[in-house]
C-alpha cells in the first residue's frame, strides 16, 4: 500500500504563489505517473498536471505557463509550483500516483489540501 501525503494549500491572494507537495511512502522511481488533480463542490475531479518518470509533463490548458509539475527522487517528493493565481484556481487538490508493476495496476491519491484564491 502507497501513502501519499499533501501539504502546502493554503488561503493566497490574487497573483500569488503557492507550492503544493506530496509526499509518498515509496520511493517516487517506482511511480509510473504522478499527477495533481483538483476538485470544486459539484464538479468532477480534473487533471491539473502529471509527471511520468521518463519526465515527460502534461498541463491541462488553464494552468500551462503558471504551473509547474517537478519532482525530488531523494525526498520521494512532487511537488506543484503555482504562480500567478487567481480564483478559478480555488479547489482542493489531490496528488495522485499511479504504478504498473506485471499483471497489475495500482492508483493512490492523497487526502487533499484546499488552495483558496481570494483578496
């Protein structure tokens, strides 16, 4: 069993920064794709960025040129850099980790930090 561990959501103003992080119990080299997702009351959970551990990156549109999706193999560590906020970015948001290993596949998600964009 993988756990996964947010931190770093927070109340940011307009045009503000932010720094999520998920921390894993498994050394991240073993993590196939690790994504942030995000989630507001009503809608579905979507894509905001994943990682593969080739390095290959995907952005969903809103957030290309503001997020970055990054990644510290010695702290088993991801982390989402968040630049220029504004309120559509308020949500909370999952980290995900998804591995394939033979004859399975595995999806794990975090429980969630909240990220609310407001002056």
């Amino acid at each position: 069993q993988v756990q996964l561990v947010e931190s770093g959501g927070a109340l940011v103003q307009p045009g503000g920064s932010l720094r999520l992080s998920c921390a894993a119990s498994v050394s991240i080299v073993s993590i196939n794709i690790m994504g942030w997702y995000r989630q507001t009351p009503g809608k579905e959970r979507e894509l905001v960025a994943r990682l593969a551990n080739g390095g290959s990156t995907h952005y969903v549109d809103s957030v290309k040129g503001r997020f970055t999706i990054s990644g510290d193999n010695a702290k088993n560590t991801w982390y989402l850099q968040m630049n220029s906020l504004n309120p559509a970015d308020t949500a909370i948001y999952y980290c995900s980790a998804y591995i394939v290993t033979p004859g399975r596949v595995s999806d794990y998600w975090g429980q969630g930090t909240q990220v609310t964009v407001s002056s």
